[in-house]
C-alpha cells in the first residue's frame, strides 16, 4: 500500500516527511533535510538494536519524497502529519483535493482537533479518519484510531488492519476534543505547569517527584519541553473551547512562555534550558 505523509510537524523521528508545507510551495531543501533526519532516526534504532542495519537501510530505500502533489495524491492512503493548528491542516486538505484518486483514504495525526469537523471540509467525509501516532512513534506501541461521524466501516477496517501490519496496538476513540490519551495527559501537565507558577515546587522538584513517586519516565515539564509547549497549549485551547470547562484553562506561565518562544527542546529552552552540554531548569 503507497503510503504518503503530507505535512511538517515532526514525531521525534518517526515519520517526518514535509511533502507539503502550509504554503503549498514545497522545497527541495526542506525534503532533502526530512530524509536525512528520517535516516538519522533509523541509524539510531540500529544503534539502539531495535532494528537491523540491513532492515534500516531497506526502510529508507523504500523512502520517496515528493515535490509534486500529483504523484502524493495517487497515495492508496495519505497520513496529514502537520502541527497542531486547523487552519494549516484544512489547508493542505485543500490543496490535495485536485491531485487525490478517488479511492484515497485521508487521515490526520491531530491529537486533538475534531476530526468529523476536519473530515467535512474534504470531498471523501467516508474515507477520513484520526490515525494519531504516539510520540516518539517507533518507541510506542500505541494508535489512537478516531472515526468522524460520517467514516464508513470499510475505512475503519482497513485502518484498523494498518495499523496491526505496523506491530501497534489500537485504542479506539470517540471524536470528543483531544480523544483519549490527551484528554488525561495535557491536563495532568497543565497542572504541573500551575505547580510550578504557584510556587509549590521547582522545576526540578516537581519532576522528581513525578519521576520517583509514580514512576513516570519523564516528570511532566521534561515531558511538556519534549511535546513542544506550543503544542501543548494548542490542545489545552482545544479542550477549553470544545468543553468549556473552566478546569482545562491553560495556565497563564504555559501561555508566557509559548509568547516568549520558549517552546522546549526544539526551540532550545522551555522548563530547561537546552543550550549547554546538560539541560538546565529555568525555574
């Protein structure tokens, strides 16, 4: 099956394919640094032995990118892997409409956005459904499978068989604003996020505690650094406007810091500072 990933938000190496930024206007440099990051992400999977050398060098041989919009959209399916802001999604939807066949299923990554209001924008309502990967995606097992209201039985099941082929497991989610694993895990680290702005711990103490009393593997802030603090306010602003409940309102230190640009390891500080050699908390 020809799969193509349309988008530019990158999964922490687990697919990162920019075939069509929100612009429309796709260039060569940024295509050829996504497969060299996807290459480098393998090269660690071997170093790790999660993979084998010969399995990783065929992987990326399998790899095509595309400046043309014409040879994505003959895709069997076409996964939308852009960040978390509708409007850039919509339109990259839009832009694949002319190019798609006619049996293409589209999916969208969003962790958080309904996907019955994604799907009505497009010509295939039917054929379009949340397929949201877990970050880092080679690492973690889990998919949350999301039908709109208007996704028929054949797309579900043929999604479902996908993602079984990929060695993951399927959660099957209602489309209610940031679906399952979202729904728990962004509010969890907005209260961290207050924690620290209340000054009941540091940066440091908070995820410690985290760390050594639940055993988490990474304390939340480390975690909300790791998300991107950008991403994590746009879904806490999906939850707060799609529920309107006071308790998912983002915490006014989360929103500074997103302002400041201070959105976490890819932006180089965020509740750590990332510059050095080691990461330092900033509070």
């Amino acid at each position: 099956m020809p799969v193509g990933d349309a988008g530019a938000a990158r999964r922490a190496g687990g697919f990162e394919i920019p075939a069509l930024p929100a612009t429309g206007e796709i260039r060569r440099g940024r295509l050829d640094k996504a497969r060299e990051a996807i290459a480098q992400g393998l090269e660690r999977l071997v170093e790790k032995h999660r993979i084998t050398a010969a399995d990783g060098k065929a992987a990326l041989a399998r790899l095509t990118v595309e400046a043309e919009l014409t040879r994505l959209g003959q895709s069997d399916l076409i996964v939308e892997s852009a960040i978390e802001k509708e409007a850039i999604k919509v339109q990259i939807f839009a832009d694949l409409a002319p190019h798609l066949a006619d049996h293409t299923i589209l999916t969208t990554n969003t962790s958080s956005i309904s996907i019955t209001r994604l799907a009505s924008t497009t010509d295939r309502p039917e054929r379009f459904m949340g397929l949201h990967f877990m970050n880092p995606v080679p690492v973690m097992n889990l998919v949350e499978l999301i039908r709109g209201i208007a996704t028929d039985d054949a797309t579900f099941s043929t999604m479902k068989a996908v993602v079984s082929t990929l060695g993951k497991t399927v959660a099957v989610a209602e489309d209610f604003p940031a679906f399952i694993v979202n729904r728990i895990l962004l509010p969890m680290i907005n209260e961290a996020v207050y924690t620290l702005y209340e000054g009941v711990g540091t940066v440091d103490s908070i995820d410690t505690a985290m760390k050594l009393g639940t055993r988490h593997p990474m304390g939340p802030l480390e975690l909300a650094d790791f998300i991107g603090l950008d991403t994590c306010l746009a879904i806490m602003n999906v939850l707060h406007d799609g529920l309107a409940d006071t308790k998912y309102r983002p915490c006014p230190l989360l929103v500074k810091y997103v302002e400041a640009g201070w959105l976490g390891r890819k932006s180089g500080r965020g509740f750590y500072d990332y510059r050095g050699e080691t990461p330092v908390p900033t509070r």
